[in-house]
C-alpha cells in the first residue's frame, strides 16, 4: 500500500521506457503521488525524466514538477520550453508556480506569464514574485477562503463550495470585512458543526488571532507557526487586508533548511551539497573555509617559528602542539554551538551576556582543571617525570579551556549583535582562531616557565 | 494584537505576584495562550511560576504545563503532588498526557492514574504509555475523527459532531468497517460540500492512503508527513485497526530535534545543553568529547616523541604541526557533514559507496592541490626558500587533504552500516582521528625526505 522505491522498479521503468512502453508509464507511475513521481523522475537521467514527464496527466505532470529537488529541478526546466513552462505553471497553487518563475531569468520569466492561459493566476503570481522569497510574503499563497462575518452558515457553506474548488487544503476559513480587512478565523469543523442559519459573527474567533505580516523575515512565520501549533496562518498587508496564507508544509522546510544550514556552518560548508551537486560547487562550498583554515595553520606556524630556540633546546615542547589546538578547538566549538543554540531559541532574551559568560566560566574552569591533571599525568608517565613539562602542558591546557569556553561564548554573540549569524562561530573561524590562541598561551607559559 | 514578552511586562508581572494581585493574573495571563504562558512562567521563578499555574483555569494551566521546556516541566512537576498532577493530566489529550505521566516514577505514574476522573482517558493513556517514545505508537493520539463507510453524509456529521468534542483540531476524518480496521480517508472540506444524503462509501479515498504502524520509527513518521505534505496521519496496529493519530506539531518537534542532534553531534555535546542547563549536567554532556580529543592529544605526542631527533635538529617541521592537523580536520568533518546529510536526505540510496567515494577523491585532490601549491609558496617566504621543507610540507598537505575527504567520507557510511548514528562522525570523533592521521603522514614524507 505504502510506495517505496527500490533498484529492481527503477529497472523495470527504464526498460519500459526503452520499450516505449507509455501505458506501464501512465498506469504504473501516474497513479502515484507526485512526491513519488519526482523520486523516481531524480533517479533517471534528464531525458528518461522528461519521457515519463510528457506521459503525465497535465496536472500531475506539474505538480511533480514541484516535487524535484533544486538542483534537478533546474535542470529539468532548462529542458523545457517557455511554452511548456507556463503551461506546467498553470496547473499548479500561486507559491508554487511563483517559485517554477522564480528560477527563471527575467525575460523567461516575463515571456511564460504571458503565455499562461490561467489570468487569474498570472496576476496572482505576478503579485506574488514581487516579495523577497525570504519573507511571509515569498511563502504565502493566493488560495484561500474567506468569509464574510455577516453571511449566515448556510449562505457562507454555499460561497465555500465555489472558493473551495481553488483551494486544495482547507482547514481555517478566515474571516473578512467588507474591506477584505482581516477580523479572524473559523475553523472547518465549527462550521461544519453550526447550525444552518447561525450567522458567522457568532461563530468565528477574533481574539489573539495569530497572523503574520507580508514582510515578516521567513524564520519569524516558523517560529509562531511553531510555538502555536499552528497548521495555517494567515498574511496581512500593512492595512491589515488578508492577501494570503502561509501553509505548514512550506514552513517546515524553512525550519529545515535553517537547521541544516547551522549545521553546515559548523562543518565548513557554505551551501547545500549533495550527491547531484556537481564536483565545481562542491569545491566553490568548501574551499573558502579550508583556506581560513590553511591561514590560521600559517600564522601559527609563524607564532611557532618565534619559539625557534625554545622548541630546538626542547623538543617535549612541540609533541603537545596537537593536544593544546585539539582540546582549544573542541572547547569553543561546544561553547559557541550552546550559545548558537540558546539564541535560537531565545533562551538569552533577558538572561544576559554576563550571566551566560559566568557560568561558562565555572563549566571551564572544573573542565580545565579536569584535563590539566589528566595531562599533567599523562606527561609523568610519558617523559619519566619531566615535573616542569607536567606543569607547563598541565597549566596550559587549564588555561586554554578557559580561555576557549569564554572565547567560544562571546564570538557568536558579538556576531548576533553585529547581525551576522552566528552559527557562523561554531565553524572553521572558532576552531582557526583558537588554535592560534591555544599555542601563544602554551608557548607563553613554556617561557616564562624555562626562561 | 500579538503577544511579545518584554523584561517591561515580566517586572510587571513579577510586582503582581508580590501584590497577590490575582485579578492581573487571571485577565493578564489567563487569556494568553498556553505557549505565551508558559514562555512567561519559565522566565520566573518556580514559586512565582506556581502561583501563576494556580489561579489559572483548570484547562489553560494543564495546556500551559504541556508546553514548558522539558527541563523546566521536570523541575515544575517535582514541585506538584500526585493528585496536583492527576488533575493536570485529566484536561489533556492522550498524548500530552501520556507524555506528563512518562516523566514520573512507576510508582508515580501509576499513582497518579488511579487518581484520574476521566476513566476512559486514563485507559487510553496506559495504552499509549506501552510504546516506545521514539515509535508512532508513543507519538499518536487516541483523540481522532472516524467514520464507518456505511453512513450516510447526515448521519456522519450528527456522529461526528459527538466525536468532536473531545477532538480539537478536525482536518481528517478516517473511514473504518465494523472491525476498526481503516479504509481511508475523507477530508472534512469533501464532507462539509457533499450532499446530506450521499454515502461516505462513494465520498473517501481509499487508494495511497498514507498511514503508519504503531511500532514505525519516529523519523520514519516524519519522513512520510514531510514528503507528502500531510497535517495528519492515522496509526494503525498489526491487523490494520486504526488505534491512533499523529498530528503535524508533534512531528515538528522530531524533526526540528533531529536536526539539532546532528548540530550537537558536530559540535562535540552529547545532550541538548540549554541556558537553564545546571553546571553539572552542562560539563557532563560536553566531557567525553573533550577527553576523546585529550586521549587523541595524547597519542599525538607519542608520534611526534618518535620523531624527537628529527624536530631538534630541525624544529621547522613543528611549525607546520597546526596546519596539517587544522586542514585534516576541517577537510575530514566537510566530507563526514556531506555524507551525514545525504544519508539523512535518502540521496545514496543507489548511488553506492564507491561513487561517493571517487567522487570525494577528485575533489579531494583539486582542494589539496590547491592548498598544497599555497603553503608551498608560503614556505618559500617564512623560510626564505628552504625548498626540501616547501617540498615536505606542500606534499604533505596534499596528501592529508586527500586521505581526510576520503576518510570523512568512509567513516559515516561504515557507522550507517554497521547501525550507528553516522552524525557521531562529523564530531570531536573525526578530528582527532584526521590529527593522528595527518601527523604520522606528515612526519613520514618529512622522515624520508630528510633522511
């Protein structure tokens, strides 16, 4: 009953569409959910794609179309003709169809609008592709429901049906004046439940509506749609008309990307990459924060070559470079992702930088000690009771942690103030950074200790 | 007409509480929503959060003990007696109070059901507290809309109109025969338009009707929502008898926790660590990670003590140490984040291993070539134009880039294998190894070079 795709039905596909086989095509895949559709669509090359594509009824066809992944989907349109296009593009909901257009160059873009036989649509799109893609407005979609507050339930039942025939998911009716000003929702099932002639200003809910506003940031919308569990929510213009709504599934791929890209900050990546992603941006993604990287390793090794004499007269020295960058760097990333993760949260919102810097002192300063003396031991054994090494590796580690965790607390948050996301920290900049701190600290000690 | 907690308001409320001012407290709060009153009692102390819960309505209060942070909820419900908290749970839904009762005790737990009112939700709850929390069966709901196919549309809404009182957000209603076992499902948007007299037989889908099993995965669930964009989904047992519902808010929460593991993984934190994290609980989630990269520290120093002869007569090899464990390290956790996050996307399923693999391997060369040629000329100029250490260094990178991609790369994909979360790979794990790695390599071509 549940479709799952595996090696052996991708077989079977490609060697129907060898075949020429259209009705397996139509029968075995057209009856499948779009979602569907478009994995099987991603797991074959370009052309065997736009062969079972052109085999799909009109409105599946698009719908999949939706479906693809970015970096597919790109490609796939750059197969299509404009014509194809803005005839795929009128069979599908206003986001989607102003996110199709959104790919394209302006002139393309310009071109299939003029060739979409749905007008309506058109000047919903073209509405639609004036906001930012980021905002609540980029997220919203034409379709929706609206009552009017003095309709009876009957008469409001009536004028549904005829909206409802745009709109694929209903759940909340919202609830309009005469001047389409927004005064608050009903839900389907109070509706459904009420009697006949009960008028909707009876039924309909108007406090502490929640609602977003057509150039409120995308993460902004999440997070309400979030926090209130919200399946709907509808966008209002500065005077507070009703102009779209925002559905959940849009939202949850705004939340996803967003801690996908907090992740890839953390490991040095700039964009998405994936399997399709071409070798070229996969590099272009990477190599800016290997090069941080490769800078960092250079200025240390000049920190280092200053120590020339030192390291030559005591080689123990150099064998805990590794120890002191490793335990520096692993220090402050954990210290920057907490803070990363307590400003997403709005954990700090009154608590305070200094409270936050406080008890990350506490946490590492028992951490240092802990390592210090692990370290300190670790050296008894291994250089036969060198006491002063012991000592100078011991305290440095004991100091690096500190300085780390505080280090690693105060760069995310000084970057949350200047406007620059922070999740930025917790990548190859905290690491880099540290490594460079970790060894002045370490070579500082070593000669103030053996001088 | 949206709420947004200000320090302003919080002061406020804080004088109100001193003021036994309870009035302030039922208008200005009591009418908040449950996630606004809860953001607000987590902001104070537990007594003053106490009283604030106690001169709530019955219902508001037990909604807004559900929507507390987990710690907080933990602390808060240490503070509430059995009977306290039997109350509480009476007002919820099944799932959210199954979720209160599975914090408790068994003793507790069982306890505080024997003090339920409501017998049938307690049963319901017992049912719901046998499955695993990570399960559909410990995410659903028994609190769902069905219909048996056989009605008529009138007689659906009349049955359903009882049902629904105990159910609070209706989208779906699910079609079941005599013996519970589901059919399909009919949209409450199909039923409100369709004729009185009309059968629900000839008005649900039956076909690719996405459900699941009560014993699936919790990420499996979210996968399926996500891909079909569903607000809802029925659970059902192992002779397909629907037994429950997972709504969209519930999954959310999976997913947006599932991405923040991996970040946590990355980043070296075995356990969400929040602002109110206790310093104990703060340095036991963080330790193992740090004393991984000390242990890794550590045998890093014995092979650098291997190669003691040649940094004394030569400490211009210890000056590189940080670049080449730096690089292997951001190097190897790029890889590792790619690979987590296409096993997560489902991207490999086909693609196999050693395409990834070679894949990473021409990138992995192209970066290394790069970084390799910069620290070469970088040595020219910090040690004027020693051309044996250009050599050594400029190989070594090259070759350490190489060895991380494809190590970063392995790594994830032998844990996925071998059933262990491959994020485990991006952390403090890969680093350290990488630095290992990197040194013996390094120190190996500098060994035969200078030989």
């Amino acid at each position: 009953m549940q479709f799952e795709l595996t090696k052996y039905f991708l077989a079977e596909i490609r060697s129907n569409i060898e075949a020429n086989n259209s009705d397996f095509i139509s029968n075995e895949i057209g009856n499948l959910h779009p979602a569907d559709i478009a994995d099987i669509i991603q797991h074959l090359s370009l052309e065997e794609g736009k062969i079972i594509f052109d085999l799909l009824e009109e409105e599946k066809a698009a719908d999949a179309l939706v479906e693809l992944d970015e970096d597919y989907q790109e490609k796939f349109l750059d197969n299509l003709s404009i014509a194809e296009i803005a005839e795929q593009v009128d069979q599908l909901d206003s986001d989607d169809a102003a996110d199709i257009l959104g790919t394209l160059t302006e002139e393309e873009k310009d071109e299939a609008l003029s060739q979409m036989q749905d007008k309506d649509l058109a000047s919903e799109v073209i509405d639609l592709l004036k906001y930012d893609e980021d905002t609540a407005g980029g997220l919203m979609q034409s379709e929706y429901i609206q009552a009017r507050s003095n309709w009876s339930v009957k008469r409001c039942v009536i004028e549904l049906r005829r909206q409802a025939e745009d709109v694929e998911q209903v759940y909340t009716i919202y609830v309009v004046d005469d001047s389409d000003v927004l005064l608050g929702v009903l839900s389907l099932k109070r509706l459904l439940f009420a009697q006949p002639n009960a008028h909707i200003s009876d039924l309909f809910l108007s406090k502490h509506i929640k609602y977003v506003k057509t150039n409120d940031d995308n993460e902004e919308v999440a997070e309400i749609m979030q926090k209130y569990d919200l399946v709907t929510i509808p966008v209002v213009d500065s005077l507070h008309k009703l102009v779209g709504r925002i559905t959940i599934d849009d939202v949850l791929d705004v939340i996803q990307e967003e801690a996908e890209k907090d992740y890839q900050m953390a490991s040095g990546i700039t964009d998405n990459v994936e399997a399709t992603t071409s070798i070229f941006k996969n590099i272009k993604s990477r190599l800016p924060w290997i090069l941080i990287g490769i800078l960092g390793g250079i200025l240390s090794s000049l920190i280092l070559k200053s120590y020339e004499l030192e390291i030559s007269i005591n080689p123990i020295l150099a064998f805990f470079i590794p120890l002191i960058t490793a335990t520096g760097g692993n220090v402050g990333v954990q210290s920057s992702a907490i803070v990363v993760q307590g400003l997403a949260s709005n954990d700090f919102q009154f608590s305070g930088i200094l409270k936050r810097v406080s008890k990350e002192l506490i946490v590492g300063m028992i951490i240092g000690i802990i390592c210090g003396g692990l370290v300190f031991i670790a050296n008894y054994f291994m250089n036969s009771g060198d006491m002063l090494m012991g000592i100078t590796i011991g305290l440095s580690i004991f100091i690096v942690v500190i300085i780390a965790a505080i280090f690693g607390t105060l760069v995310p948050l000084v970057l949350e103030k200047i406007k620059i996301d922070p999740a930025l920290a917790t990548g190859p900049f905290v690491t880099t950074s540290n490594d460079i701190l970790g060894l002045s600290i370490y070579f500082l000690i070593a000669y103030l200790i053996y001088q």
